[in-house]
C-alpha cells in the first residue's frame, strides 16, 4: 500500500487550467480516470488528508503510486478526452457499463452497394443504421415480414445474393413480391437505395408523411381505373398501420426524447432506457453498471451520457454504444456540470438539446414506467446471480477461503435486530443452504432482556444455541425428529456460518454466547452496512472484500433478507401492541376476551370495521361491552414509538418467544432502529 505523499505534485506545479488526470499502479496500470474544471483543486483534494477521504478513494489513491494530467481548452474537451482514455484503458476504479444481455437492432447496413435489412448483435459497426434496440429477435422479424411487403428491400446475406445473381433467378421473397430483386436486376442499385431510404424514414418517425403519399397515390390510381395497384397500395397501407399500432404512443407532441432511470445497490447498478421517436416507443436498452466507488445518481448520469452518447459516428449520428443523441434526454436527477453536458450532447448531434428532470404530466409518467422496468431488470439480474450453481460454488469457496473456515459454509444463518428506540425489540434468523434461501427454518424472536442491537443480539444468539443443545441431545436420528412429538425439530442444525447484522460489537456479543455455551465449531463474522466490512471476533480490523466478489453479494443478500423478515415481524408486533394498548381501558374486557378478540380479528384495522354484531359473535363479548370496544378503537390513537419503554414492554402480546414461519414480508429496507409508523 503506498503513501500518496511519495508522488504528490510538487506545490505549485499542478496547473489551475481544466484536463483530464490519470492514477497509475506501481506496474504502470492507469486505474483511474477524472476529469476537473480545475485540475490543481481536484487534484489537491486526492492529497489533502487521505485519513479523512472517503474509503473507495483512499484504496485508490493508496494502490496508485503516480499521477498525470494533460490540460485542455474547454471542459468539453475534457469530457471527451476522459471518455477517450476510459475506453482505452478500461480503469479499475471508473464506473464500468456492461449490457445486462444482448439485445438485438435492425440495422440496416448503408455501407453496401445493395443495402441489406437485418437483425444485428453486439458492437456497432460504422456505415451501419441501427433501429432498436429490441427486447426480442422475432419482435425484428415481425416487423420486416409486414413491412417489406411496403419497401421490398433486401433481406438476404451476401452468399445467397450472389448465387441468385449467378443463376439468374431471385429466392422465394422475389417472387411472392417482399424483395425488389436487385439480385438479378429487376431493380437498380438507386431505385434499390431508395426504397432503403423510404424504409429508413418510416422506421425514424416520418410515418404519417409515408402514409399520406401512399393514399395520394391510392386515390390517383382508383381515378385512373386502376383498380388492382389501388388495392395494392390500399393493402400496403394498412401493413403500415399494423406495424405503427405495436409501438404505443407515450408523448402526444410527437417528441424525440431518450428516458433514463436507475435501480442500484452499494454494489452494481441497473439502468434502463427507453427510445422514444416520434412520441413512440422504438427501443429499449438496459446495462447493468459495476460500481467500483461511490457514485451518487447525478454521477451515474453523467457516466451515462458520457459512455452511452460519447464518440458519436458522423455518419450515423450513433455513439459507441449504438445510440444516437435524440432533441431531448429525460433523467432522474440533473450531474453538477449540466451546462457542459448539455453542450457536448449538442456539439455530438449537431442541433440542440435539452437535458432535465420530467416534474409532470406524460414525461413524468414515462419516468415512472422506466423506473419500474429498472427496478423489474436489477431485480431480474440478482435473481440470476443468486440461482446460477457456479456463482454460489464460487461465493462459499471465496467464503471460506476469506473466513479461513475449515470447510465451505454450506448452512449459513444470520440474524437481525429491529426496535424503535429500543422499545418492542425483535430478532431475526434466516437460513441460506448452499447458497439459497430456506424458508421453512426461518426464525423470529420477541426479545424480552436486550434493549439495544449488541444485548439483544447476544440473547438472541444464546436462546438460538442453547435450543440447538436441548434439541441435539434428545435427537433420535439423522434426519431431526422428535421422538416424543413425531414431528420435525426447530432449531435441529447448527450453522457453519453465523452472520450478523453489525460490526464489532454485535460481533463481540455473539461469539460471547457462543463462548458461554461452549460452542467452538462455529464460526460468527459480522456485515457492517455502511461500508460492507466483514468482521471477525477478536480482530482489530475487519476483513475487505473485493466489491465484485460472489462473496460479499451472498453475504448482502443473507443480510439483506434477515432485516426484511426482521421488518416485517416488527410492523406485525407494533400493530398488535397497539390493538393490546387500545383494548386495556375498555370495562369488563379481562385478558380472556382481549386474546379472544385478537384472535378473531387479528389487526386494528380489521376491528374497527368490525360491527357491533359481529363483536358480540365473540365468545363473552356483550352487547354493552360491544359497543365499548367500537368506541375505544374509532377514538385517535398515539403510535407505539411515542410510549415509554416501560409501557411498549408492557404491551407486547402474549405468545412464545421464537415464532417460527416462512412468511413473506414486503421486501421494505428500513434501518434498524429507524422503522417508520
């Protein structure tokens, strides 16, 4: 690790002009690329006081051990250049794109004498017009069986064009009337381009110029009598409307615009985005972006614009990743430099453009939809990565090679703590084998001694171990059972992993319980959120992970999943606290008949529906004491967060201290301690 004071500029020497500047590894790597208004101020910040710079950027600066920088004229030229130098060096600390899959385009290669309409895969080629992209193959195939019935263009590949043209009759698509024949010279090589060429346009958004010559043409031909061209045209006609009806209209002024939107983690990113031409839906394209530092939505945009729109062809107004600067560009949240963005964009497209944030109306609600498809696709991605049996085969071998375990931790089991000022405090344990969730061995604890995250967590732990000990020595065979009660035991199985939900403390907390149950086989570390730190017992500096290691995501998603059903449990318990709370001043309602009504109902909004016959269906409810209740429940109420510890406590419902169930919970993502009414 070297000291960033060993290749600091000498004062003075840093220009205070706008460039681009580039950190070097020992072995000459550039690992990063950045670009600054003033690059004696940005710099300087790198060297300041890397004890107060934040985690990511002081890895970075202390695995460089030299930097550079190239001045330029104007902080576009800046933009450019940086965009230049990530795409030739590929930076381990620059935000990295990469597609979430391969879409397929309709291109249409121009490049060629007779051009040739097509389905394409992978990097732009230039002489090549791209529409698209599309979420499916055949969705391109569909749309060139109705439309070359209109534009008879070319469809064929170069062999089968050549040995038509050496035979001397066209394939099938000749004669059934989808291709002109430029194969065996029914048309020329102009008259072919130009049926290229009005394909082009109908395909950019002039579709209701396309459709108005073609009835001119209908109407001209139906005068003159000529009946069969006129249904002819009359038939291409309705081809074209097919065709505009499956892209739906979403802007009714017709605009040109690109909609962007984000979903993202600590880790990786999604972004979506829809092509809008024409006020229509023509593509939609998505990456997934590997976040290598902390990067907040506005960097994110300007990655975006930077990667997505950056070194744009001249012919086909295409960037390097096939797409092309459109009039308007919807995003979430506006990047610190907008101004110069916004004149790169239109020195790129050579016209002007509007870069904002869609507040209302129809721009807003496409927003919306995009951010929804973000969230569906970054969803969709971890999915995938987490049943994919290489990447979970890999996670535990990195597991155990990380954790210096004696085995790969095939059953690992994490636990959360949720409270509100550590008021009806609760715990979680989920269970993940070989990689995925076991619902059916899901846990959940009301805490009855622990009033913050470290006291809870160590009684959690002991209730959990000491159960597995009781369980371990009345087991009558592998497989679990209770011999007396035939049925299959609670908490049967120990872990090989025990992760928990915190740093050092809770940490400390849990391998204490284990201790004091002479538990030695084992192992606890601990997931710190803020920055991903893995701790250990015992040690002094926790343990770094590599941000893209199958690793660290298995442990986020355990994590992740014991603070929702943590969450969840915890909602569940303020909400039949509260219903308890209400239910204490109403006369003649003893315990019996409050567990009796809770029983029945279940919930404060389902009692309060609840009419008074309904109330008196409840073994011992009368009608006087019916109508109390109503009373008591229809009167406003205070939330459990504003009672004193002593009362919550008081409050919390009857019932065993472990609950098991696999319930489904709704996925929120609240902070511990921080749970919102």
């Amino acid at each position: 690790m070297a000291d960033p004071s060993t290749y600091r500029p000498a004062v003075g020497s840093i220009p205070e002009s706008p460039g681009v500047y580039r950190f070097r590894d020992p072995n000459g790597r550039v690992i990063y690329v950045g670009k600054a208004k003033s690059l004696r101020q940005r710099l300087n910040s790198y060297f300041a006081d890397v004890a107060g710079l934040h985690p990511r950027t002081r890895q970075m600066v202390t695995t460089a051990s030299s930097v550079e920088w190239t001045v330029v004229g104007t902080e576009v030229e800046a933009l450019q250049l940086e965009y230049n130098w990530i795409k030739e060096f590929d930076p381990r600390f620059n935000v990295r794109y990469r597609d979430d899959k391969s879409y397929p385009s309709l291109a249409v290669t121009l490049n060629e004498e007779y051009p040739r309409l097509q389905v394409m895969r992978g990097p732009k080629k230039k002489g090549v017009r791209y529409f698209g992209p599309y979420a499916h193959a055949w969705a391109i195939r569909e749309t060139l069986d109705t439309l070359t019935r209109v534009f008879p263009a070319r469809t064929c590949s170069t062999g089968v064009f050549k040995r038509a043209g050496q035979i001397g009759r066209p394939c099938l698509l000749g004669y059934i009337g989808k291709c002109a024949a430029p194969c065996v010279g029914r048309v020329s090589a102009e008259e072919h381009r130009g049926i290229v060429d009005d394909f082009c346009d109908f395909m950019a958004g002039r579709t209701d110029a396309m459709i108005r010559r073609l009835e001119r043409e209908m109407a001209e031909a139906a005068q003159a009598m000529e009946y069969e061209k006129a249904a002819r045209l009359r038939d291409d006609i309705g081809a074209l409307k097919r065709a505009m009806e499956k892209q739906a209209v979403v802007l009714g002024d017709g605009t040109d615009a690109d909609v962007v939107a984000f979903a993202q983690d600590d880790l990786e990113a999604a972004v979506q985005v829809f092509h809008v031409r024409g006020g229509r839906v023509r593509g939609q394209r998505g990456w997934i972006i590997d976040k290598v530092e902390e990067v907040t939505t506005g960097e994110l945009v300007e990655q975006f614009l930077l990667q997505v729109y950056g070194g744009v062809d001249e012919q086909t107004g295409s960037g390097e990743a096939g797409e092309a600067v459109p009039r308007e560009v919807l995003v979430p949240e506006l990047p610190d430099d907008a101004d110069v963005y916004v004149e790169l964009l239109e020195e790129l497209r050579g016209g002007r453009v509007s870069l904002r944030v869609p507040q209302r109306g129809d721009k807003r609600s496409l927003m919306e939809t995009v951010e929804r498809n973000a969230k569906e696709a970054f969803a969709r991605h971890r999915v995938k990565r987490s049943s994919d049996l290489t990447a979970r085969s890999l996670a535990l071998s990195e597991l155990q090679e990380a954790l210096e375990l004696p085995d790969a931790p095939l059953r690992i089991e994490c636990m959360d703590i949720s409270h509100v000022q550590g008021t009806n405090v609760v715990a979680s344990m989920v269970v993940f084998e070989d990689g995925l969730a076991k619902k059916s061995d899901y846990r959940r604890f009301s805490v009855t001694e622990g009033t913050d995250d470290t006291s809870a967590m160590a009684e959690v732990v002991r209730r959990r171990f000491a159960r597995h000990l009781k369980e371990e020595a009345d087991r009558r065979d592998e497989q679990g059972l209770a011999a007396e009660e035939g049925r299959p035991r609670r908490f049967a199985y120990p872990p090989n992993l025990l992760v928990v939900d915190g740093g050092a403390p809770q940490v400390a907390a849990a391998a204490r319980s284990l201790e004091e149950l002479g538990i030695v086989d084992v192992a606890v570390c601990g997931l710190a959120k803020r920055m991903e730190e893995v701790w250990l017992p015992g040690e002094s500096d926790p343990v770094i992970l590599p941000r893209t290691s199958e690793a660290l995501y298995l442990l986020q998603r355990v994590r992740d999943e014991a603070h929702r059903f943590a969450i969840t449990y915890h909602r569940q318990k303020r909400s039949t606290g509260m219903l308890v709370s209400l239910l204490d001043d109403v006369p003649g309602l003893g315990e019996a008949r409050r567990k009796a009504l809770m029983k029945q109902f279940g919930s404060l909004k389902r009692l309060r529906a609840a009419t008074v016959e309904e109330l008196m269906a409840v073994p011992g409810i009368g009608r006087r004491t019916a109508e109390a209740v109503q009373s008591a429940v229809a009167e406003p109420v205070r939330g459990a967060q504003d009672a004193p510890p002593e009362v919550a406590t008081s409050l919390s419902p009857p019932g065993p201290a472990e609950q098991a169930g696999p319930r489904a919970g709704s996925g929120d993502t609240a902070e511990v301690g921080r749970v919102a009414s």
